[in-house]
C-alpha cells in the first residue's frame, strides 16, 4: 500500500547508472542513504560494483535538492546506547 507521494528536501545525486538520495531523521543526526538504479541498469551491477571509494563519492557528490519521494512508510527502531568517555 503506498503511503506517501511529497516534496522533501533532501541531498541528492546521480550517476550514469543510479540515482541517490539521502533522507535525514532524527533532526539530522542521523540519516539513510538510498542507491537506486536509474532504468536501463540492473540492481545487481550496482551491488556488484559497489565498494568504499564509490560510496564515499556518492556521499560527496550530494547536493541539497527538492525531490518528490514516493514510497512506502516504514519505521526503523534500534536501541542506542550513549555512552560518557
């Protein structure tokens, strides 16, 4: 069932073969970062060549955008524990 079609604001970037998107929650400490193939190239390709030093080019090639997101609610939860040094 498709939960949500909206506006967001959001860092974005593409590729000749992806396009990704970072979601920010928890007020910006924390956030995802979504890889999705662009059509004509296959989920498993970009799996399969996908290392450290592309990721870290993704992350760096991000810029803030306003994109339509349309997808599905989900909720992720996991504890944190916070530890004082």
């Amino acid at each position: 069932m498709l939960e949500r079609l909206e506006e967001i604001a959001a860092r974005h970037a593409e590729t000749d073969s992806e396009q990704i998107l970072e979601l920010g929650y928890q007020g910006g400490r924390f956030s995802a970062l979504v890889v999705l193939p662009k059509e004509g190239s296959e989920l498993a390709t970009v799996e399969s060549q996908l290392t450290g030093d592309k990721l870290s080019a993704w992350v760096a090639a991000l810029e803030s955008a306003q994109v339509r997101v349309e997808g599905y609610n989900f909720d992720i939860r996991k504890h944190v524990l916070e530890y004082d040094d």
